[in-house]
C-alpha cells in the first residue's frame, strides 16, 4: 500500500472516529431512509454542522465519506479535494421557489474525476419526468431531474450532467448519485464556483432546489 493511500485511510478514519463520537446513539442505525440522514451532530457549537439558515443539520461529511471510499474502491491514488453544495429553494433563479424542501451534497474530486453523492426531503410534488416532459430543446443527456449546471448564481447556465436518482417510497424524498470524468472547462468552473447542481419537480418545472458546489 502506497504512502499517499495510507494517507487517505488515515483521514477518513479520523472523519469516520468524529462521527463515531459525535452522533446520539439512536441514529447509529444503518437502514435509516435518506430523509432520515439528517442528524444533530451534537449541541456544542462546534460540533453543529448547519448549511444554511432555516434547513435542518445536514450530514455532510457522511456523503463526502461515501464519496471518498468510492474512490478508494477504483484505486485512485492521487490526492483529492472535497466540495459541498446546500439545495434551498430560495437559490432557484430567476424565482425562488416556494417550497420547504432541502437537499445536500458532497462530492470529491481527484484528479479529473468527480464523485458525487446527495440526499433531498419534502419535496412541493414528484420529480419533473423528462421523459413525457422534455426539456426545450430536448437533450436525450437530462436523464433525470437532479442536474449539474454551469452558471453563475444569477443565470441558469448549461446543463452538463445528469444525477442518478433513488426514490424512496414517498417519492419525495430519496439520494442522488453520479461519477463523471470533467472537462479543463467544467475543472475551471468547479474551482471558481460556477457548478452548481438543481433539481425539477412537477410543482416547479424550471426547478425546486439549487446549490452551489463550493470547496470544503
């Protein structure tokens, strides 16, 4: 085993030895729903992990986790960087959704590589269905309802990839999922804070959830 991998087991056990101490006992269990991954990572202060005004403590790192032993799994040995982005409505442009729905997600990067893993809960309605309600024009890539974008947070950029989606049984809530390889340009737009991911429901076509993905 490398000395950079070493390097990496030994992050993500300390990650792993943080949250084994942090978390009540009752949320241990490892068959919790997606929606049920959010958690109070303790009442100190600094051990709250709070994303966003108003939004439940979101498990971030536990998603960045997942991300990372993704990459360790394919045998990457280069070193890689960690990003976050917080889903609100109140970031959908041009209008802000009316909606308590919440999302988050963690990805990380090596290399050119990005690995992606999310959650979202309460959605207004069901996810917009691409396929009886193609986007204009219609694009065969928008696979699903959960996107990345390139744009500015005042603009809706172009579409670059589509997220796999897993529904849980209330079909409003459920995890997202996806690895793509990026381009120097999509590298460019990570780095300075123009990839941004957002998710379409029935209720609101032109989208429910937005975030930026930022470096963590």
């Amino acid at each position: 085993m490398s000395i950079r991998r070493l390097a990496v087991n030994f992050m993500l056990g300390i990650v792993a030895c943080f949250l084994f101490a942090s978390i009540p006992m009752p949320s241990m269990s490892t068959n919790l729903p997606a929606k049920n991954l959010v958690i109070n990572l303790g009442s100190a202060p600094s051990q709250q992990v709070s994303l966003d005004r108003g939004l439940p403590i979101v498990d971030s790192l536990n998603l960045q986790q997942q991300a990372e032993s993704t990459l360790l799994a394919q045998n990457t040995e280069s070193t890689f960087r960690q990003f976050t982005a917080v889903l609100t409505g109140r970031k959908v442009f041009p209008s802000p959704a009316e909606t308590s729905a919440w999302g988050s997600v963690g990805a990380v990067l090596s290399g050119n590589r990005l690995i992606v893993r999310g959650q979202f809960s309460n959605l207004s309605s069901a996810l917009r269905d691409y396929a009886t309600d193609p986007a204009t024009p219609p694009n065969p890539n928008v696979t699903s309802a959960v996107h990345i974008h390139k744009g500015m947070p005042n603009q809706n950029g172009p579409f670059q990839y589509a997220l796999t989606v897993t529904l849980d049984s209330d079909n409003l809530s459920g995890k997202v999922s996806g690895e793509y390889n990026l381009t120097e340009e999509q590298l460019q737009a990570l780095n300075s804070g123009t990839l941004y991911v957002d998710l379409h429901t029935k209720g609101n076509r032109a989208g429910e959830l937005r975030g930026i993905l930022k470096a963590a």
